[in-house]
C-alpha cells in the first residue's frame, strides 16, 4: 500500500510555481517546462492554479520582504506531504540580490527547502534535472529525514482534517458580498 | 428470477462501477494524449506503456494528500457534494446501455431518457454545490458560472435529446438505440452537429470552459479542494466527459450497436462498438477544444440565447416533419 | 497637429523670459531645466500646450546633501528636458504636476515613497512600493538611512473594508494569471468592474539602492536582473550611460553585436507575450505552438552569448563575446525558419473568430488618453502614437538600418497584439541586415574602473516600451545614483483606466496586453 | 495538424549546451596567484578567497554563483575556466561550495 502510494506520488507530482520577486529569468523557463520542446506532462508533472492541489512548490527569485508572508501562507495552504524547489541563484541564497533592503535571501530563510537548483537562470533541462534528483531522494529507501515528510508525520498525524483559516487558496478572500445568484 | 451474482459482478465490475471508472481515465488518458499531439507535445508518457496509467497514478495520489476543510465551508455539503456528484454521474451512467443492455438488466422503464437528463442536472447542480460551499470567491464564481451556463444549455440539451426521441418515437434509451439500424446522426445530422457544440457547452469544455478559466477564477469551484475530495471532484468531471460522449453515442451514434463478426459473443462487440464510438466523440471534442480560445461569460451565454436555442427550435421542427412526412416514406 | 519640427527650447525661452529659470543646453538629455518649485508647473503649462507629446517619463528624487533634487524627466515628440528642482530635506514639499500632466502620478508617489519628497495634490495612501510594514519616515534612497537594517513588524492582518454593494476580487499575489506577485484589487459590481486598485511593490529588491554599494563593472549585472526578459536592454542603456560619461567611443562591431542581442530580445519578448495572450484567453495551443517557436531563438541567444536567458553579453566598452563567423548561417536559419512560420501566426491572430471576439473592443485606449498617460511602446503604438527610441533618438546601430515603426489605431488589446506581430517580423529584418552589414574590428575596448563626476540620461527602446536610465557619478568606481524608469511603470495607468467599466473576463487580455513586467516595475 | 512532437529527449539522452554556455566554472589551482580579483568582481558575493596550504583561494558558493563569468574574465591568469556542467541541482546546499583544491573536476551534484 505505501509503495503504491509512493508511485503514484513519483508519478505525478503536480507543481505551482510561486515568484517570490524573481526578474522573470527563471519564471519564464518554468514556463517553458511545460511547452513542446520540454513538455514536463510527459512525467505527470501538471502546473496547477492552486495550491490546494500541489504537491511541489517551486519557488524562483530571493524572498522580498514583501512577499516573505504570502510565500509562507501559500506554503501552509497546500496539503501534506508537501516540497519546495528552490529554482535559480536568488532562490537558493539571494544571488546578485544578497544585501539589497527589499530582500530576505534564499527561499530556506522562510521554509524548509527540499532541492536546490542552483543557475541564472537554470536550463529547463536542469530544472527538470532537480525535480527528477528530487524525486529520487524521496524513492530512496530508508528516506532522509526530509523537513516536511518529519512535520507531515509530527504535525499532522492521524487526524485527517485539518483546519485553517478562512483565507484559503491562491489569495485571502476579502468577504464573498455576492452569493451566488 | 434474478441472478444476483450476476448482477452484482455487472453493478460492480463490468459495466458497471468498475468498467466506468477505468474507461474515464482510460478516456482521461486519450484526452491529454491528444491534446498534446495536437499542441506537437508528446503528452503523459512514462507512468506505464505510453503513460496510460496517468490518471490512475493522479487518483492515487490525491486519494493520499491530506484533506484541508477550510472552516467557514459549509461543512456537509463541502464533504459530500463531490461524492454525490461522482455517484449521480455513475448511476446515470447506468442506465446507458453500454453492452447491450442497461448495467442493470430491466430497470430500463419507458421515458428513462428523461430521467437521465434530469440526472445530468442534479450532478452540475452538485458541482455547483461544491463550488458554493467552500466560501472562496474563486470558487463562488467559478460556481455561478456552472450555474449559468448549465441554466442556459440544459433547455437545448434537453430538446435536442427530443429529436432522437422523435425518430424513434420513444422517450425509452434502449428503444431508441435499438430503432437505430442508420444512426440517427445520418438521419438528423443538423441536430448531431447541435448537440455536440451544447454537450461541449454542457461539459464546460472550450470554446465554453469559462467556469476553469484558470486566468480568471483559479480553479473555479475547485480552488478550495484537497486530497480525496479533489480527486473524486475530477473524477467526477472526468466521468461527466464520458457520460456526455456516452449519451451523444447512444443517441446519434446507434449505442452499442454494430457488425457482430462470427456471431458469438454479440455483448463484447457491443462493447467494443460503444467503447470505439465514445472514444471517437472523446477526440472530436477534445479536438474543438484545443482548436478553440475561450468566451467570455456573457459571450457564452449571448450565443446560447441567440444562436443554439433558435436554432435548437428549428431544428427540432425540421425532424418533426421530416420524421413524420419523409422518413415512412424512403 | 504639431509634432516634429518644434522647436521646445525657443519656445520656453521665449515663454519664460521674467521667470527665475534657468536653461542649460546639451545637458542631461536636450537641456537641463533649473527652475524652483512652483515655476516647474509653469514650465510644464507651456510644454503641455506646445507639444501634444509631452509626458513625464521619470522623477529622480536624489539625495543631494542638504537639499533633495527632484529632477522630472519629460519627453516632447523631439527632445528629453531635465526639470530640475531642489527642495530642503526639512521640509522637502513642492507642488506636483499631477493635474497638468496625469503621466506623473505615479512617478510622484514613488518618489514620495522611496525618497520623501512630499508632492502637494498628489497625496499618498500607504506605501506605494515599499513593504506595507515598511515603518514611515524611512527613504531608503536617502544616503544616510541604512536601509538593510530596518527591521520589518510581523504584517498585520487585512483589514476588512466596506465597498457597499461591490464585490472585492483580489487578483494576486498568487494568481495563475500574473506570473509574478503583484496584487491588484478589482471591484466589480455582477461582472463589471469598477475600479481597480494596484498595489505593487510585491518584487522591490532595491536595486537601485544596492547598485550605488556595487562596481560600475558589478552593477552592470545587476541592472540585467532587474528584469529576466529584457535583461539585455538594461544593461545596455546602463553600459550606454557610462560610456556616455566616459566620453568612450565603442566600436562599431560593438554596436552591431549589441543591436542585435537587443533584437533577439525583443523577439523572444514578443512572442512569449504573444503565446501567453493565448493562455489567457484560454487558448493553450497557441500558447504552445508560439513557445515552440521561440526556443530557437533561445538557442541562438545561447550561441551567442553563452545563455538562454540573461545574455550577460553587454560590457562597458562593448560587448563580451564576439560573434563567430561560423555561427551567423545557424543564426540565419534560425530566423529564416521563424520567417517562415509567420504568416501563419499572423492569419491566427488576424482571423480566429475567437480570438476576434476576446480581443477586439477590449481595453480601448484612445490616442489623447495614451498621450495624456504617457504610455510607451507597443502599448503606445497600438493606439496610433508613432513614438519608439529606436526612431526617435537612435543608440547603438540603429540609425544604420532601416525599419518601420509599427503603429495600429484601434488602440484595443487586438491592436496591441498585432503591433507585437508586425515588430516581429521587423526584428528579424533588423538581424538579418545587421548579420550582412557586420563591421569588421575590435569587439571591445578597455573601459577604466573609476568613472569620472558626471550625469547623464539614456534611453532605450526594449520590448515593452522605452526604457530610461538616469546615472550620476561622483568620480569613484561606484556610481552616486541609478535611477530606472521601466516601460511598465509607464503602462500601469493605461490598465487602471481602460480596465473600469468592462467585464471581469476582460482584465486578463486587457492586462497582457500591456505584457507586464513587475520585476521591471518594482526593482 | 498532428506532427511529430518537437519535445526533446531530455533527460534520457544527454543534453549537449550550445558552445560557449556558461555553465559550472572549472579552478585550476596550479594558475592562480591568489590576486582575488575574481573575488573582488564578482557581483553575487559567490567567491570567498579562503587559506588553502598558506596561500589565498577562491571558494565558489554555487548556490550564490549568477554564471557571470566575470571571475574568469577578471583573472589575469586565466585560472578559472569554462564548462558545460549544468545539472547541479541537489537536495543538499552544502555540496553547492567547491574548496580549491588541487584539480577540480565536476564536483557539482
């Protein structure tokens, strides 16, 4: 049973990609992923729109200040078990960016980072590259204490239902006036 | 007498619940297979021979993330809307005859046609239900909009089921499928061409998909969703896309009828027939999606009120005079 | 209907014979105006009236010492004026221009907010880039604030505000239709919207900032990450800026190298913003078959310059790498290739009926309301505005080769794609004759480290629009003030007014046809 | 309408960098001369001169390095050179410092 599980995970991890205020270099070979010549749907990997269906967080670009909390809480919404990539120089330390006032650094300054990708931007081949190395580390027998697999087992046992605040996917509704007619 | 192993192996396995939920992801695969031939990408291809077991592998997946019920949801109708709208669909699904003969032998009644479409509704209605109880203005609006559209294509779904009814001069699907030696798609091909642009409506598949218009509400009434409850919910959908490609099989196409060779075994054939048929509705469809930009909400609904139901109308008065006046006569 | 041909100096000359300013020609682009706060709005009257294209491209605020500089950047139809004011830094007020020209709005709430000048009748609500947390009264820009030790409050929760019968949707920061953070708050009433509120500022880094703490030879790739897109167009208006102030002669291989990594920029801009038009309006083939389209020139960008995206190629004095002569046939074929998919491309975007009934009619901005805003590029030019820098004051190679400045009327989001389609073909024809018309020679000349006192402003025309650098030196190998003006900065307006009064479903064509670039906007 | 997919085979078959890409830079140790001036160009703050046998080396922090090659150019003995090592990526930051040692091969994963 778990190992059906864990293939079912390898074979279809589902990503959303969040710019955390990265200049688009990397962003736009994310996108390029999923375009003909890279086409990640070949190994299950679909980009969906919330983060309640994610499996995989890939975050580009060094956290700004500003987008430190949202980056956090889009973390938080997304189901367990749950792994962030860290794709390009900025998001795995803060790159060019290290010392500006707008900017924490990496992505590991405000969650536990399961691979890094480092470049700038990294080919889509590499990135691909992470994923695959990513996924690998997960098969891997006995798996490594990974950050959010120890918090999925912690954290969240076996209580199937978890509660969180109202403001739920992509962004905090503000109030829902119009009911629908 | 009823044979109760034999109608249980037919509810739960073939062609019942079992069959039905394979075939879906079977049909899931071609969809995401075509589309990306279409887009020259190759598509799911190494989850099994060809990535065939693509879907499966997603199910299985969602069925072991973690479920998050936001709490302001309705709580009740967040949990089980998504299965009721899975079930509705399937049962639906099981007065199709999909070998032959109803996955139920005899609970075919005159007028299930009727029936079924009504079935239709109530699972777009659950959806609807879906979206609306987890209070996420994505969701609610991404709701509305099933609600809208649905409200607007159900009228020229519903009389375009008319017109086979009226060439076979029955509201019973297993008569209509058996008046059906040319497929009524020959005979009314106006009203086929009709009924697959609304069942593309229906569906919310483009030109219409407005209610997944990712750049706009998200996920639509999927945002909030997790876990099990997601993977039912795209099931659910998934589900929906074979039962209109069914229903459009089994109303234009002639159901499971077909050249029987050898003459043994005529429920495999009939299988392999509607199957073929539903694979072939699946591509067409899948085909106009991808070759379509998506409308606008009320682009949508403008060309429902002012093209599809006239023309709906129309069509339904010429298959009544030809049923009536031409067709005795050839 | 004037445009070329005035002569804006003798005018304000004229015009401004009793009033305390002061005109210096040939300094910071055209002429340096120095004037006191309160005739500015004078001079800008008599632009105003004068030219039709008048438009404030950029505020530098500069901390001067004693005093803060508030220099307005303005474009007429031929000439850059500096506008130059100082106000005390006890009591840095002065009256904006806001109602003269609505094209300084939102350079003066970023200048409010970054540097602390206060502009009367444009008062600001909140921060307009900086962090909501970010305490008040601290101007990064200024020189004594030591902005990377300012300690940010955990953000506090959003408060719920009463918009009566409108709905609040919250487009972003995580929207599948930005691929950047940024948020925008519409409200619609049913489907219709009503207003939209920006807030941006969800990228700022502080580039400009952190590029007075770096090497001119650092800064250079800072400035290309400013944006991932146009990388190329940055660091060549900032290497361009030092060599202006160098007095540095680059050689004329140099300039055809540059020309045509600029162009291979634009290329791969356009059709990416071309194929996410078509993810937006749900269209994903076509989003598909453009990005298939542009990996070639991906790869010849990595030919090249040794990347797919961020070339790197640009240095002061030329440029890094030469081009080799075996690489200009894969060049070529490359483009030939494009060429020949593009007649195609162009028939889907002239005659689907689909993407007709999306685009068409939608996000309309009238020729007076682009000018008024002071929208540049393709946005500018889709709505008949005939201005592009490539034309207008030429750099690098491009008053050696001829081409055309597209300009479309309908000024919807249709036209705005369309004038992208034709630049297409455009910039192929731009490397095309720049690969046969190569100058032989040096690729680059040795370009000293410490760059003498000095200040000058560039432009340059990237993808989205005209993009301006202003660069101070105070005689030191790090620069005293970078300022950066990016086109989308220029184009936000144009959403905010052409978006209210159209259906929810509009904003995402409407919005990427502007092709946003936040990463630009907020440095 | 239907052709061949334009997807490339990646990664079952190695993808081969166009010349000249800048991937993963190569120290030659036995060239350098310890001036630190790919150290002092480098704009990401990705080269840290540390002791190594007595003498002043540059350590690459990978996950910082923007592939500028700045420090190459900078270098006066051209100690540091290009390669075409791209996959980099892994699930543990600390592999992303190269030391200087003697000769450094793709150390990288």
């Amino acid at each position: 049973m778990t190992n059906l599980a864990m293939w079912a995970r390898l074979k279809s991890p589902w990503v959303i990609h969040f710019n955390s205020g990265a200049c688009n270099g990397c962003d736009i070979e994310v996108v390029a992923l999923l375009t003909p010549r890279y086409d990640v749907e070949r190994f299950g990997i679909k980009l969906e729109p919330s983060p309640r269906h994610a499996d995989v967080l890939l975050v580009t670009g060094s956290v700004t200040k500003q987008c430190a909390d949202r980056l956090k809480r889009i973390y938080d919404q997304m189901p367990q078990p749950k792994f962030v990539v860290a794709i390009g120089a900025c998001a795995c330390s803060g790159g060019v960016f290290q010392g500006t006032y707008g900017t924490l650094g990496g992505v590991d300054k405000v969650l536990p980072v399961n691979a890094y990708i480092p470049g700038c931007p990294p080919r889509p081949e590499a990135i691909i590259d992470g994923v695959v190395k990513l996924l690998n580390a997960l098969a891997a027998p006995p798996a490594p204490p990974k950050a959010s697999e120890e918090e999925a087992a912690t954290e969240a046992p076996a209580e199937e239902v978890t509660e969180v605040p109202a403001e739920t996917a992509p962004d905090a509704p503000e109030e829902v006036k119009k009911d629908a007619e | 007498m009823i044979d109760y192993p034999l109608l249980i192996f037919r509810v739960l396995v073939f062609p019942g619940f079992t069959f039905i939920l394979l075939f879906t992801m079977f049909c899931d695969w071609v969809e995401r297979k075509v589309e990306a031939r279409m887009q020259n990408r190759m598509g799911p291809s190494f989850t099994g021979p060809h990535g065939i077991l693509q879907p499966i592998a997603d199910f299985i997946k969602m069925l072991t993330k973690e479920e998050i019920t936001p709490c302001d949801s309705k709580r009740n109708v967040y949990k089980y809307a998504p299965i009721l709208a899975l079930s509705v669909l399937v049962f639906a699904m099981a007065f199709l005859p999909i070998d032959g003969s109803s996955v139920i032998p005899g609970v075919s009644f005159a007028g299930d046609l009727i029936f079924v479409m009504a079935l239709v509704s109530v699972a777009n209605f659950m959806l609807f239900l879906a979206g609306w109880s987890s209070t996420n203005p994505y969701s609610a609006i991404g709701a509305a909009r099933v609600m809208t559209q649905f409200l607007g294509y159900d009228i020229p779904l519903v009389l375009l089921a008319l017109v086979p009814a009226f060439l076979a001069k029955s509201l019973t699907i297993s008569t209509i499928v058996a008046s059906q030696w040319l497929p009524f798609a020959i005979l009314a091909p106006w009203a086929f061409v009709l009924f697959i642009i609304t069942m593309q409506a229906e569906l919310e598949k483009d030109p219409f998909d407005v209610p997944h218009a990712e750049s706009e509400v998200v996920a639509g009434h999927e945002t909030e969703y997790s876990g099990g409850k997601l993977a039912f919910l795209k099931l659910a959908r998934d589900v929906q896309i074979v039962f209109g490609a069914a229903l459009i099989t089994v109303l234009f196409l002639g159901g499971a009828n077909g050249p029987v060779p050898f003459g043994f075994l005529p429920e495999l054939w009939g299988t392999l027939w509607f199957v073929l048929k539903v694979l072939v509705i699946v591509v067409l469809s899948e085909y106009l999606t991808v070759l379509f930009a998506r409308l606008r909400i009320d682009q949508v609904v403008r060309v429902n009120w002012q093209f599809i139901l006239p023309l709906t109308v129309l069509s339904l008065i010429l298959t009544l005079s030809l049923a009536y006046w031409v067709y005795p006569m050839v | 209907m004037p445009s070329n041909g005035i002569d804006i100096l003798k005018i304000l000359e004229d015009k401004l014979q009793n009033k305390p300013v002061q005109i210096v020609p040939g300094t910071l682009g055209t002429a340096a105006i120095i004037t006191k706060s309160g005739s500015h709005r004078d001079v800008f009257q008599i632009l105003v009236d004068a030219d039709e294209k008048t438009a404030v491209v950029s505020i530098t605020g500069i901390d001067l010492g004693e005093n803060l500089g508030v220099y307005y950047h303005v474009r007429t139809s031929n000439a850059l004026l500096t506008i130059q004011i100082e106000v005390p830094k006890a009591n840095p007020t002065l009256a904006s221009v806001n109602d003269i020209t609505p094209s300084a709005a939102f350079h003066e709430l970023e200048v409010t907010d970054l540097i602390g000048a206060v502009f009367e009748g444009n008062p600001s609500s909140g921060h307009f880039v900086l962090p909501d947390t970010w305490p008040e009264g601290v101007y990064p820009l200024r020189k004594d604030v030591n902005a990377c030790e300012v300690k940010l409050d955990p953000p506090a929760a959003e408060e719920k505000s009463d918009d009566g019968k409108l709905v609040k949707i919250v487009i972003g920061p995580q929207h599948p239709a930005l691929l950047e953070p940024e948020k925008f708050v519409v409200l619609v009433e049913g489907e219709t919207v009503r207003e939209v509120r920006p807030r941006i500022g969800y990228v700022h880094r502080g580039i400009e900032k952190a590029s007075e703490s770096r090497t001119y030879l650092q800064d250079v790739y800072l400035v290309e990450r400013i944006c991932g897109i146009c990388n190329s167009c940055h660091a060549c208006a900032f290497v361009e800026s030092v060599e202006k102030i160098l007095k540095l002669e680059v050689p004329p291989r140099a300039k055809y190298l540059r020309t045509i990594i600029l162009e291979l920029n634009r290329l791969h801009s356009h059709l990416l913003t071309l194929g996410h038009a078509g993810l937006e309006i749900g269209y994903e083939t076509l989003f598909q078959y453009f990005w298939r389209d542009r990996e070639p020139i991906m790869d010849i960008t990595e030919i090249l310059t040794g990347n797919r995206v961020i070339s790197s190629s640009m240095t002061v004095g030329g440029v890094r790498r030469d081009l080799k002569e075996t690489d200009i046939p894969k060049v070529k074929a490359v483009l030939s290739g494009l060429k020949k998919r593009l007649p195609f491309y162009v028939k889907v975007y002239r005659e689907e009926p689909t993407i007709g009934l999306r685009m068409q009619k939608v996000g309309t901005l009238k020729r007076e309301n682009a000018l008024k805003l002071g929208v540049v590029g393709p946005v500018a030019r889709g709505s008949g505005v005939d201005i592009d820098v490539r034309k207008d004051a030429p750099y690098e190679a491009y008053g050696e080769i001829p081409f055309k400045v597209i300009t479309y009327d309908a000024g919807d989001t249709w036209a705005r794609m369309n004038v992208r389609m034709d630049e297409v073909e455009e910039s192929i024809n731009i490397i095309e004759y720049a690969l046969d018309h190569l100058p032989e020679g040096p690729f680059r000349v040795r370009a000293p480290r410490v760059v003498p006192a000095g200040e000058v402003v560039n432009r340059v025309e990237a993808p989205r629009g005209e993009l301006f650098y202003y660069v101070k030196s105070n005689g030191t190998a790090f620069p005293d003030r970078v300022k950066v003006r990016t086109p989308t900065f220029a184009n936000i307006p144009a959403f905010l007014t052409t978006a209210v009064g159209e259906p929810l479903a509009d904003v995402p064509p409407n919005f990427v046809s502007l092709d946003p670039c936040f990463s630009c906007t907020d440095r | 309408m239907i052709s061949k997919p334009a997807t490339g085979k990646y990664p079952f078959v190695k993808c081969v960098p166009a010349e000249g890409f800048r991937g993963q830079q190569v120290f030659d140790i036995g060239l350098c001369v310890s001036c630190g001036l790919c150290s002092r160009d480098c704009p990401a703050k990705a080269i840290e001169m540390v002791e190594v046998n007595g003498k002043k080396r540059p350590l690459f922090y990978l996950d910082r390095c923007i592939f500028c090659y700045q420090c190459a150019e900078s270098c006066p003995r051209n100690a540091i050179k290009a390669t075409d090592i791209f996959e980099l990526a892994t699930t543990d930051k600390s592999s992303l410092v190269v030391k200087p040692t003697t000769t450094q091969k793709n150390s990288g994963a």
